[in-house]
C-alpha cells in the first residue's frame, strides 16, 4: 500500500514537473504572435501565419 502511494506520488510529480518543464521550454524556444498567439521558433522574424513583425524592438548584438 505504502509502495502504491510512493508509485502515485512519483507518477504525479514526473507528470507535473514535466508540465512545468515544457511550459518554460516553449516559452524559452518560442515567440507567440501578438497578433493571432501562433507559436513561432525564436528564430523567426515574421509570424508564420499572419507574417506579423516578431521582433519589434530592436535586437542587441545583432548586425
Ligand atoms: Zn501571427
């Protein structure tokens, strides 16, 4: 019984940090349009969709 709710208790945790993980990797990987909330790779200048500018400030450190 004991070992059951270990068992949960793991499945839950690995279950919620991989939540939260995911969470920080999208927000760290990717840009959300300010237009249509399409997910866009960082890299991006343009939004996939709706081609809105990404990057509206200016970049420090590049050109
Ligand atoms: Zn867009």
């Amino acid at each position: 019984m004991r070992e059951t709710l270990l068992d949960i208790a793991l499945v839950v945790g690995i279950l919620g940090s991989s939540a939260v993980i995911t969470q920080l990797f999208a927000r760290t990987m990717y840009l959300t349009c300010w237009r249509c909330h399409t997910l866009n790779a960082r890299r991006r200048i343009q939004c996939r969709k709706c081609g809105a500018n990404l990057r509206s400030e200016a970049q420090p450190g590049r050109n």
